[in-house]
C-alpha cells in the first residue's frame, strides 16, 4: 500500500474483512419498548381466540340466559304473544294475551238497531271466540253507550277484554268485580262493524306494545 504524504515514511495495512458500522448502535430502551409491544399484540391475539370461541360454542348465550333469572333465582318466563299457555309451573299472568277460543264473550246489544247483537256475535265466532250470551244490554248500560262499543270484563280477563277490544275502533274497555274470565261485548249508537283481521291485529299489536324502561342493572 502506498503511504500517504505526512505520514513519515510509515506504512499501514488494512486487514480482515469485517469495518465500521456508520449507523447509532440501537438503545436500550426501544429495545424494551418492542419487547413490551410484542407481548401485548400476543395478550391481544389471546384474548380475541377466547372471544371467538365462546361465540361458536354458545359458552356467552348460556350466561347470559343464567343471568336473567328473577329474585328468588329461578329464571324469567319467557312472553308467550302467540297466546300459548305458560311453561308448566309458571304463574298465570291475568293480562297476557290469551288466544281467541279461550274467552268466552258475551254479546249485547245497547242499541234501537234489532239483531245487532246476533250479527256481532257471528262475527267474533268466525274469529275464534266463544260465544257466551247474546241478547240486549242491562238496563244499566242500555241505551247508555254513546262510542261504538264498551268491553267489560273482571280483573282476571283483562288480557281478554285487550284482545276483544282490538276488534273494534274506539272501544271502551272498563273493569267490573267478576271472578271469572268472561268479557262483555256491549255495542253502542256508533257502532258500524268491526275492524277487519288485518287493522285488529295492528291495533292489538300497538296496545301491548311495551313501554321502554331506563335500566341501571342491563337488559335480559
């Protein structure tokens, strides 16, 4: 190798195949820093396979089932809206709705228009319902039922006289003291015909449609 001027005369040989890194030797904290980065993108991964699981295997629907049971820690009856009766040993919910051919209507007619009662009664018989007493209204409510018609029915037929009273617009549904399920149909001076299958059941649909509840303890 040529020598350089100014060196005096000395001779230098580059030796070995490795030189000089140019570039900073790496720190040690991003070393930490990409350390704890890696373990948390793991915890992650972890975390969304045990997710995934417990969605394909049902594990979350079933606590969340678990968690909807009622104080004394048995679990929720489910809505029976079909009208079906309740799962055994469940209690009786007087204002469910119940299906057509399990109530039992009078029908009366309040009006001055003769046979009123008997075509009303024909009709609510081709929907389902059981016909009780057909005939004209007592003497108290006689003449006296000014809307199109008046459902009455006791505490225990109140999901009853709901169905009933969706048969018709601008019914009037009043309580009396009976014990039994039956349900009075009581027609008035504005009466013309009931509603049609169709505008019933969006007319029962709306009367037992819930009211919205804030909730601090979640839903079920």
């Amino acid at each position: 190798m040529l020598t350089p001027q100014g060196l005096k005369g000395k001779q230098y040989r580059v030796t070995g195949n490795s030189y000089p890194r140019l570039g900073r030797p790496p720190k040690k904290s991003r070393k930490v820093l990409a350390l704890i980065g890696s373990l948390l993108a793991l915890a992650l991964i972890g975390l969304g396979g045990v997710q995934l699981w417990d969605i394909f295997t049902g594990k979350g629907k079933n606590a969340s089932a678990q968690a909807c049971v009622s104080p004394s820690g048995k679990p929720l009856a489910a809505p029976t809206p079909d009208g079906s009766a309740p799962p055994s040993g469940a209690p009786t919910d007087p204002n469910a709705i119940p299906q057509p051919a399990s109530i039992t209507v009078n029908v009366y007619n309040a009006t001055a228009k003769s046979g009123l009662a008997a075509r009303t009664a024909e009709e609510l018989k081709k929907r389902g319902f059981t016909i009780g007493k057909v005939g004209n209204a007592p003497a108290e409510l006689d003449k006296k039922v000014p809307g199109t018609a008046q459902v009455v029915a006791g505490p225990a037929g109140a999901g009853a006289s709901t169905l009933l009273g969706s048969q018709i617009a601008g019914a009037l549904t009043t309580a009396d003291a009976r014990t039994d399920t039956t349900v009075d149909f009581v027609i008035g001076d504005s009466y013309n015909a009931l509603l049609d299958e169709t505008q019933a059941a969006a007319a029962l649909a709306l009367a037992t449609k819930p009211t919205p509840t804030p909730s601090t303890t979640g839903s079920c």
